[in-house]
C-alpha cells in the first residue's frame, strides 16, 4: 500500500508570520500533525532549515515526543543540522539542499558531485539506527551515486513533473523520467518515496510510477484544509461572539 507522509512546515511559515521568536503561537504544527494522524497519515515530515524560517528546534523535539507514526526530518548536511539529527533520532532523515534565498526546495540534492561530504554523513545516521533517504531529481547518476554512499531510500523529486500540468508532451516526458529512476532505483536495491508539488489534480498521474513506497505532501494538504475548513473556524468563531454580554 502507498504510504502518505504529511509535511508541515507550512503551518510553521503562518505561525511565524505572527510569532516569529516568540516560543508560541497559534497554528500549532503538532496539534496539526496529531490530527494528521488521526486522520490516518502515515507519518509526519519537518524540515529543519538552518535558517529556522518556520519549523523550530522545539517543534521537532516535540513532534518526537508526541507523534504516534513515524518522524521524517528534511534536512541540509551541514554539521549542526546533523549533530541535533543524532540526538533527536527521528525514525527518517531525508537530506535535501538547501539555499538561504529560495521559497522552498527548489531541486534535487546532487550526490554525484558531493559524495566525499554526503558519505560519512549518511554512514554515521545510519549507525544510530536513523533511515537515511536522499532527496534527489530523476536522474540515473544522482540515482547510482545514492546507491554508492548507502543510503536506504531516495525521494524523487517531482517538481518538474508538477511543474508541466499546461504541457501534456511534456508532463508525459516527466512522467517517463520519473519511471525510468523509479525502475533504475529498485534494481540498485534503493526504496523510493516522492514528493514536491503533488496535489489533488496530478496524484492520479504519479500512480503510474512504479515501487513507490511513501508520498510526501504537503502544500496542497494544507491549502485544501484552509479551503474546506474555513466555514467551520468561522461558524466556531460566530458562536463565541453570541456570548458578548452586552446589549445596545
């Protein structure tokens, strides 16, 4: 069965906008996850960027105490990052790149070009009992290179795939590429997760990859929460103003 793992950073990046180094603050990413997984997600991904523009050192300790599924930690590979990694021990590490002036992951990680820094990383997560996955494009090289330095899964990323929904030929290309990796990824021995930019409308064409254990999502779940939640927050709201005890 395809797993889904749920990403939350977002709820992080609408707290800070708020509460930025405050400690606090409303939404709550773990009340977030933990309805995520009442809801029936397989587990939950947070990316703890270096620059902490929205999920928290406190917020990751947090999910590990409080979660009941499994923790992915998106990650870079610099040596902070990693040493808070080791004594978190999240049950998953998916390193990704990472850039101070992007939105969000903007692409894929290149193993082949820095397999000398990725290896001793990936062989240290691995002896504390943390799988390591790598967050890469569909690409063979990247592929063969994440099998060389023992990482146990990859993620592809599938943003140029979503990037495409205007352009059938080009979707269709994506697609292949996507397969191709897939299929290249399981013949090494690697398992294979993907995510960036799945949603509602093109999940349907991603079953077409094959070996898929897990999907990450996260954009699109919370977009479609803050749409299909609105009414209600608002209906709460409407009935806690009925009880102001003044009357003109």
């Amino acid at each position: 069965m395809l797993k889904l793992g749920v990403n939350i950073d977002h709820t992080a990046t609408l707290r800070e906008a708020r509460y930025k180094n405050r400690g606090f603050g409303e939404p709550d990413p773990i009340e977030i996850a933990l309805l995520c997984e009442q809801a029936g997600a397989h587990g939950i991904t947070a990316h703890l960027r270096e620059d902490r523009r929205h999920i928290q050192d406190r917020d990751v300790f947090s999910l590990r105490e409080k979660i009941r599924t499994r923790l992915n930690l998106e990650m870079a590979n610099v040596p902070e990052i990693v040493q808070l990694a080791l004594n978190l021990k999240p049950d998953n590490v998916c390193i990704v790149p990472e850039r101070r002036q992007e939105v969000t992951t903007e692409g894929g990680l290149d193993v082949k070009g820095q397999e000398k820094e990725l290896t001793p990383t990936v062989k240290q997560l691995r002896q504390a009992g943390i799988i390591v996955s790598l967050f890469i494009a569909p690409e063979p090289e990247q592929i063969e290179a994440s099998a060389r330095i023992g990482a146990e899964f990859i993620e592809l990323h599938t943003g140029a795939f979503a990037e495409t929904r205007d352009n059938p030929a080009e979707m269709e290309a994506e697609l292949q590429r996507l397969i191709e990796a897939a299929s290249l990824a399981h013949k090494l021995g690697l398992k294979v997760n993907a995510g960036h930019g799945i949603n509602y409308t093109n999940i349907k064409q991603i079953y077409r990859v094959p070996h898929l254990v897990e999907l990450n999502i996260g954009h699109s779940i919370i977009s479609r929460a803050v749409n299909i939640g609105i009414k209600c927050a608002v209906r709460e709201m409407l009935e806690l103003i009925k009880h102001y005890p003044f009357k003109e």
